[in-house]
C-alpha cells in the first residue's frame, strides 16, 4: 500500500542534479572554508603567543 509515482516525471536527471549541488559546492565552498578557517587561526594565533610569552618568562 504504497504511493505509486511511476506516471511522475522530473524535468532533470541524477546528472542534472549532481552538476548543481557540485556547483553550489563551488560557489558556497569558500565560503564554508574560510568560516571554518577563522576559529583555527584565532586559536594558532594565541597558542603562539602563549607559546612565546612562557618562553620569555622562564629564560
């Protein structure tokens, strides 16, 4: 008892709709990359600092 959509036809294909999500991939992927980036290099940043600062401290 289930829905039969064998009379349903989509005007696009798999290909179709896998050249579009790798598309939008492209256009939104840096994006996503530098979002991801920003975090990462606040904190290499300040365990460099840290890093230097310990180091002044005990030589």
């Amino acid at each position: 008892m289930g829905l039969d959509f064998s009379a349903v036809k989509l005007p696009f294909g798999p290909m179709d709709l896998l050249v579009a999500s790798v598309s939008l991939l492209g256009v939104v992927g840096g994006f996503v990359l530098l979002g991801m980036a920003v975090p990462f290099v606040q904190k290499l940043v300040a365990m460099v600092t840290s890093s230097i600062r310990n180091r002044s401290k005990t030589s």
